[in-house]
C-alpha cells in the first residue's frame, strides 16, 4: 500500500530538489496534490525541467534560486515562493553537501561549507517558514538527516557532514517541541545510502541501497494527518544497518 496524504491547496519547498533526491521527493509530494517550489543553487535548467514535470501531475509549481546559507538568499526565496504561490506549508530540508575526504585533509573552507549548507541551511530555511507555519495553525518540516547521526558514531572520513547532520537532529527534536502547540510538526528521515550512491553496495544490509521510494515512504507518513501527533522522531532508513560503537 502506497501512502499518499492529500495535500490539496497545500505548498511545498524542498531545497535542492533540481536533481537527485530532491526531484524524487519534491515529484512525490506534488502526486498528492500539493503545489510545490523547486529551490536550486546553480542547476537551473534541471529545476525548469523538475518544475515541468510537476505541472504534468496538474499541481502549480516555480522555481527559486538561492544559497541558503546565505539569510538575505534565503528570504528573498521565500518571499519569491509566496507571492507566486502563497505561504510554504511543507518544507523539505534536502541540501546536504559532503566530503569524503579525511578530516585532516580537508581544507577549513571546505568544511565551513559542509557544515553551513548541511546545518546552517536547515535552520536558516526553517526559521523562514516556521512563523508563516505558526500564523495559518498548521505546517509540516522534514528534515533529511543519516542514519548514524542518532548513535553519535562517525568515521574520520566525511567527518564534517556527520557533526551536521547530528546537528540537524537535535535541531529536528529542539524545534519540535518549541512548535507543539502551533499545529506544525518537526521530523527527520535517515537514509544511510540511496540508490543513485556511487558506491558498492554488495554489502549493504538486503544487497542495496535504499530507493527513492523507501525515502519517499516515511516523508509521506510524517506530512499526513495520520502523523499529526507525531513531531521529534527520526526515522532511519537503512535496511536494519547496525553501527559499530
């Protein structure tokens, strides 16, 4: 059974969702009905594209350009989404940059931006909507973490992306409960690895990496009704992957 939550006259923003898995779950949430903001740094022809592509599903859709760790890029998104179309009622906190380098070796402007985009971003964007979320009595906020970042183990490759995206957990949990009583809920979902990773996967847990889909699954149960006392959890998606302590 597929969940697909009736987000009729709703807008959703998904940053980073040109390409990858952002598209996936921007296209996803527009087969529910709502009309959704495609958000891209630099891949503009991909988020035409992406945008198109939503319309075909009959849902309005625009495009927003910005650097969301940048506060004066992020505003004048959201002020260009909702003079198109109206206040964000979802938001999807996609954009997660990495480094798969050792932590020695990456260079201090490479991490700061790993950390900015992955972290900064998430709140930054959310901040934005929160309010408008508060106002109309009603909002819903992914945020897209990894699958580790609750069991505080990371290796010494990729490093500043781990230390964000358990940021963006205890982000997930402290917002969730200072929205409590304003109708908006706060949750993450965790993949470890999705299908478009380029790495061998023959030793993943079931002989994969997680689909767009197995992604899409618990996103859509969070943006329902039926999830309308849930706020603070994470979901991983990670086929049963056990961490070393």
């Amino acid at each position: 059974m597929t969940l697909t939550p009736d987000l009729d006259g709703r807008t959703a923003l998904v940053t980073g969702s040109a390409t990858r898995v952002g598209r996936e779950l921007l296209l996803r949430i527009a087969d529910c009905g709502a009309d959704v903001v495609v958000h891209y740094r630099e891949s503009e022809a991909e988020a035409t594209a992406t945008a198109a592509e939503a319309r075909e599903r009959g849902v309005a859709a625009t495009t927003v350009q910005g650097d969301i760790t940048r506060p004066d890029e992020v505003d004048a998104m959201f002020d260009a989404a909702e003079r198109e179309l109206g206040g964000i009622d979802v938001l999807v906190n996609n954009v997660g940059n990495f480094d798969p380098r050792h932590w020695e070796e990456i260079e201090w402007d490479a991490w700061r931006s790993v950390v900015e985009s992955t972290f900064y971003g998430t709140v930054l964007c959310s901040r934005r909507a929160v309010d408008g979320m508060r106002d109309r009595g009603w909002g819903r906020i992914v945020n897209i973490g990894f699958a580790d970042s609750d069991r505080m183990h990371a290796p010494p490759v990729n490093f500043p992306y781990f230390v964000a995206k358990t940021g963006v957990l205890m982000f997930t949990r402290m917002l969730a409960g200072d929205t409590q009583d304003d109708g908006v809920t706060v949750n993450a979902v965790s993949p470890f690895a999705v299908e478009n990773t380029v790495s061998d996967v023959s030793a993943y847990p079931r002989g994969r990496a997680a689909s767009f889909n197995d992604v899409a699954a618990p996103l859509l149960f969070f943006l329902s009704e039926s999830a309308a006392y849930i706020s603070g959890e994470n979901v991983a998606v990670d086929g049963g992957r056990l961490t070393e302590s």
